[in-house]
C-alpha cells in the first residue's frame, strides 16, 4: 500500500510544533516498514484509517484504490 499526503496535510504538519513533527516523521517510518506494528495502533474506522501518533494524536486518512491518501 502506498502513502500520499494531501495538500491541506502539509498544511497542518507544517504548524505542528518541531517535537510533533519528529514524532510524527519518526511513526511514519514504522508505518512504511510494518504497517501492523502495534504502537501505531492502525486501524479502520468507518470510511477512515485512523494511525496513533504519541499518545494524544493520530493521523487520519482514506483510503484512494490501493493508496492510502493522508488529509
């Protein structure tokens, strides 16, 4: 399955302050290399796939063919 992020994503990742970005680049590694890696806690909810990122955020996307596109 492929990642792709949405324009409106890079918006937000760019506010979020540094040590959440580091997080959240260092969760996305995991989840290129094992999506079922229990700390990231992937899962579908509905229409969406919701990944944990630390322990008050997550990252939400859906899903677009076989691609995952992040919003």
């Amino acid at each position: 399955m492929r990642h792709r992020a949405s324009p409106r994503f890079w918006d937000c990742y760019s506010a979020l302050p540094q040590d959440l970005r580091e997080l959240a680049d260092r969760c996305f590694s995991v989840l290129r290399q094992d999506m079922t890696h229990p700390s990231l806690q992937l899962k579908k909810a509905g229409r969406f796939w919701s990944v944990r990122v630390g322990l008050h955020f997550r990252a939400l996307a859906v899903q677009d063919g076989s691609d995952l596109l992040w919003f």
